[in-house]
C-alpha cells in the first residue's frame, strides 16, 4: 500500500496559530523565513494511530528542534553582546573627544575654537536627499550611533553595520504577555502560601480604581482671563529653575538657549490658550510640583492647577491634529512626565501614548528618519524620551503599545554634538539600559523558559529524568542568563567616568548616578531571578532533595542584587523624580523574591535577615502610600508575609 507523500508532524507556533502548511525546517520553517518571523517549535501530542517506531523517533525530534530553537536564541544573545561592544566603544569615544575639547578651551580660553569631528563610529555616511523630501535635506553633522542595526531609508542606506542580519536581534519592544512585573510574580504558586491569592492584574486594578488627581479636572478649569494671563516673574522663574534642575535633567528634550528665549517671549506677551503657553503651563506645574514634599496624607499637589490649564490646551488640540506638532508633542510628554512624578502611571501612559503617536504622524512623513537636520534630532530625542517612559510603565502593565518602541528600533540615538554635557551622556547611558532591560523580557520572561514559572523543571524542555533524580538548569537557560550577565557587565564598564555610579554602600553623586545604579540591579535581579523561583518550587518543598549546586550559586547572586536595590533605592525615592512608581514596584518585588528564599528550606540560609530588608522597604515606600495608591498596597504586602514569616520561625522553634 503506497502510504502516499509523507507530512510533518509537528509545526512551529506561527504557522499552526494562522493555519499554514509548515515543512518543518529548523531552525526556521520557509515559511516563517520568508515573512522574517521568529520561528518556534513546542512539543505537542502524538496523533492516536501514530506507529511504534514514530512515536519513538518523536522523542528525538523534538529534542533536535528544542535544541535547534536554543541555538537561535544563543545566536541573537551573541549579536546583542555585539551591539552592546559597539555601544561601548562609541561612549568611550565620546567621553575621550569631550575631554580632549575641555583641555583645549583650557588652552585657549581667549579664542573660540571649532571641536573635531567625532570618532568614525559615530559618523554617518552623508547621503543625498530628494529634492521635494520635506525634512531630509542632507547634512555634515555626525549621528549618534544606532540603537539597533539600521533601517535603510534611501536605496544604498547605511553601511555602518553591513553583514548582520537584523533578524538575529531580538526587538526591544517588551511583549504583551511578559512576567516580569510584580502582579505576575505574586501569582507564583509558590507565593500563594505567603500572599493569598491575587488577580494576574492586581496593580491594574488598584491604579484604576484610584482618585484621581486634581489636575485630571482640566475641562472644568477655568480660562485664563485679564491679569491671569500675567505670570508673576519671581514665581515662574522659581518654577523654571526648578524644572531644568529636577525635571529637564532625566529627560532633557528642550535645547535650553530656545527654552529661555521663548520663556522671555512668553514673559513679555502673556499667556494665552495657543499650545505654546500650554507648554510653558506644563513646564510650571512640573517645577511646582517636582520640588513639592513627599507627604502620604497630602492630596493635592502644588502644580495641579497650572497642569489642568495645561491640559485643557493640549488635550483638545491633540485631537484635532492629524499631521503632528513637535511643540505639542513636547507639550504632551510635558504632561506624562507631571504624572509619574505624581506616581499615577496610567495617566502618564495615556498621555505619553498620545504624545508618541503626534511623533509618529510626523516621522510617518519623513523620507529620511536617519536625518542629521535639526528637526528630525529633536524629534528622535522626543522619541527615545517617549520609549523609556513607556516602556518603565509597560514594565508593570500590559497595555496597549504605541508603537514607539518599534520605530526607535531603527533610528539613531540623540545627537548631542561632539562635546555632550553629562545630562546627554547619562540619557545616553538610560537608552542603553532601558533597552537591554527590554530585550531580556523577550530572551527570559517570554519564551518556553516560563515553565519555571510553573514550578516545573528547567530540563522540562529537554531529556527527562527519572524521578528520584535532582533536575538540573536546562544548560541553554544557564548560558542565555550569563550571557546577560556579561551584557550587562560590559554596558557598567563603558559608562564614562564622570556618569559612573558606585554599585555598592557609597553615595551616588547624584539622582542620575543613583538610576544607573537601579538599572544594574534591577537588571542584575532580573537575570538570575529564575533560579531562585526554580528552587522554590513545589518539586523542592522537603529538604531531603539535594539542590543543585548550580541553582544555589545563580540564587545567591540574585538576593544579593534584591538587597543592593534596596539600599540604592532609599537614595533615589527620598525625593520626587520620574522614576518613582517602577523604584517603589520593584522595591516591592525584591522583597518577595528575598520572602520566597527565606520560605525554602535549601535558600533560607541565605536570608537570615527578611526582617531587617523589610524595614528597608517600610521606610522607602511609607511616605509614598496614599490611600488607595500601589504603595499603599505594597506596604501591606510586606508587612503581611513579614508576620507569616516570624510565624512560621516561632513554630518551626
């Protein structure tokens, strides 16, 4: 009997979710290589009539395609670490020509002098424009090196990074179905004897279901009438000098010479209801309210009615704007970066969002987004200003994206000219973490490796064991976390000296300083944080089972990274910065991890001191726990498994 042509049994994700013929090729299928999707094979269940001898070449072959999708993952941790090189070289580069230029305008203070160009690595192949290309005319000003491996906007493009595939890097867009944020962590089964159980969006709820704001009431805010539209000076000046010391510094999307110019212009012709006085508004709620007191039991804040006059420019002139505006999208994100100091992170979603999209319906035009023209820089610096917000939310939520992450996938970083100062160098420093941080969502919490998360085996993905012996980490998994590790190494050693943080008991210099040393942490933590809810898992509940000594090892490195966090942290939350609501989350989520290590019986050896590190965390999130905010629910958190835990010491004793 012909048995007629022989079929696949097994297809990648991608064709079996859209129904498509798959050949089964490895490590990508035809058809995943020809539209350049990411292609995965996972184990499904063999046919009923399957013959003998099939069923046991099944085995062998869905070992081979694991082993195979392990290797692409290994292939594109490589090109990271290749990117994450370049990266660093082009910020020694660049700190070498700005000190190079100090020492000459020491030389020759009485003379002005031009400053070199920049090392080949930052400079950009000029290439011609079309002649009716509106925002692409050409330019000799040097780029800033690309985020990831370029887009090419013009036939020919950039050939800076030729000969590498861009399919190898994963996207920096952090996925929709991602566990790294602090509600997915509390739903581990192995949390729900120290928690209770939770909803998979907790922290959604408690923030949607909050009071909002005073600012929130900008439709029945009045208009600015007569002397209303006279700022008084000493005020408004106070409040700008406060943005450009506490705001402008994280996120600096204003050339600050404009800035003051056309604060004098304002000054002079008085406020009015066009979107440049919706800025300025902006501008002064955020100086208000940045400096304000962190105070638990205080409702309002200082500049919620400069922000609700604000919004009721901006707002309404957002939605009949169809083609974008650079001075409403500064405006925009003006408004969101006033709501994460508030810490009312939806808000600040919604509004960066809408500021991302005017960005993009600008940029949507432009035929040459590689552009050195001084219009397109400052867009792509409101663009990457746009991506870390978002994505610091998206963190925690899994709300709809705006897109920015894919656009600025592809374009340059900032150019802040040949000699930067250290506010430029440290945004600089801030893209590069944010993006390494969005790709491990991808590489760690968004593949089949979540089956630890499940309180199942790290080799569940490969041979099986027998069940009186110990599982060991999947090797794949123990690779692609040092593989991280020595990423995240690399981006610490190529920080600048002046932007350098110590990582340890010193004080940072300043807020900036005290960031990058909670992107290394959290960083830190994040990586090897499966080893720790590997080893906590139920299959590890009696001591008698010998903990690999592996595991043990990769817990260590993660609790110490939850203590060092801890201690940064209480720098950074002392005063109001954009950053506040993902410090206090993470804060938050070191604990439990410090809580499920203290639990185990083979990792609580390593945690004699949870009451000690929920002390750290009482004193770093009180101030900030308003009723019904996050942090007033982080605080009970904590203090609820810190009593289980004393509990469960009396009765062991």
């Amino acid at each position: 009997m012909n048995p007629g042509k022989s079929r696949v049994m097994v297809a990648c994700k991608h064709c079996r979710q859209r129904k498509r013929r798959c050949d089964g090729l490895s490590p990508r299928c035809t058809p995943c290589q020809e539209k350049g999707f990411d292609c995965v094979y996972t184990e499904v269940a063999p046919p009923r009539n399957i013959p003998a001898i099939n069923q046991l070449n099944r085995n062998e072959y869905h070992h081979d395609a694991n082993s195979a999708a392990s290797d692409v993952m290994l292939q594109r941790l490589e090109s990271i670490e290749k990117l994450l090189g370049e990266h660093a070289e082009a910020l020694k580069a660049l700190q070498h020509e700005k000190a190079q230029h100090q020492q000459r305008q020491r030389r020759n203070s009485s003379a002005f002098m031009m400053s070199p160009p920049l090392p080949d690595f930052f400079r950009r192949r000029a290439e011609s424009s079309e002649n009716d290309g509106v925002l692409s005319s050409p330019s000799n000003e040097a780029s800033m090196p690309h985020s990831t491996w370029t887009l090419t906007t013009h036939e020919g493009g950039d050939t800076s990074r030729q000969g590498v595939d861009a399919d190898d890097v994963p996207p920096i867009t952090i996925p929709l179905g991602h566990q790294t944020s602090t509600s997915s962590l509390l739903r581990l089964p192995q949390m729900r004897p120290l928690v209770g159980d939770y909803p998979e969006d907790f922290f959604f709820r408690v923030e949607d279901d909050r009071n909002r704001s005073t600012a929130l009431d900008f439709m029945a805010a009045p208009g600015l009438h007569g002397e209303e539209k006279r700022v008084d000076r000493t005020v408004a000046d106070d409040y700008l000098s406060s943005f450009l010391a506490m705001v402008h510094a994280f996120h600096p999307i204003f050339d600050r010479d404009d800035l003051l110019a056309s604060y004098e212009v304002v000054m002079r012709e008085g406020l009015g209801s066009d979107i440049r006085s919706g800025v300025f508004l902006a501008i002064f709620g955020l100086g208000a309210t940045a400096s304000d007191p962190i105070d638990r039991k205080q409702s309002e804040n200082t500049g919620d009615v400069c922000m609700q006059r604000a919004l009721r420019i901006l707002v309404p002139a957002w939605t009949v704007s169809f083609s974008g505006n650079i001075l409403l999208s500064q405006g925009l994100i003006l408004c969101a970066l006033y709501f994460t100091y508030v810490v009312q992170p939806l808000t600040a979603w919604r509004l960066i969002h809408m500021a991302a999209t005017s960005i993009q319906q600008l940029l949507i035009r432009c035929k040459d987004i590689l552009s050195s023209q001084a219009e397109i820089q400052e867009l792509t610096r409101l663009s990457w200003v746009c991506f870390i917000v978002e994505s610091d939310i998206l963190a925690e939520f899994h709300q709809p994206r705006s897109g920015i992450d894919i656009l600025v996938d592809r374009m340059p970083f900032p150019n802040y000219g040949t000699s930067p100062k250290l506010e430029h160098l440290c945004v600089l420093a801030e893209i590069s973490a944010r993006s390494l941080l969005n790709r491990m969502h991808h590489a760690i919490y968004f593949t089949d490796s979540l089956t630890i998360y499940a309180g199942r085996a790290f080799d569940s993905l490969t041979t099986s064991q027998s069940a009186s012996t110990p599982p060991h980490p999947d090797a794949s998994l123990l690779r692609m976390c040092s593989e991280l590790n020595f990423q995240l190494e690399r981006w610490y050693e190529a920080l600048p000296v002046d932007i350098k943080p110590d990582l340890y008991d010193g004080p940072p210099q300043n807020k900036q300083a005290c960031i990058h040393r909670l992107r290394y942490w959290s960083a830190k933590q994040s990586i090897f944080r499966p080893f720790v809810i590997h080893a906590t898992s139920s299959q590890f509940d009696k001591a008698e089972l010998e903990m690999p000594p592996t595991v043990v090892s990769q817990s260590k490195v993660c609790l110490a990274a939850c203590r060092a966090f801890l201690h940064g942290a209480g720098y950074l939350l002392a005063d109001r910065t954009p950053y506040a609501y993902s410090s206090l989350q993470f804060s938050l989520n070191c604990f439990l991890v410090l809580a499920l290590a203290a639990n185990s019986p083979h990792l609580g050896h390593l945690v004699t001191d949870i009451d000690a590190c929920r002390q750290s965390v009482v004193k770093v999130v009180e101030p900030w726990a308003r009723p019904g905010t996050s942090a007033e629910h982080d605080l009970e958190i904590v203090n609820s498994v810190a009593r289980k835990l004393r509990l469960r010491d009396r009765q062991r004793h």
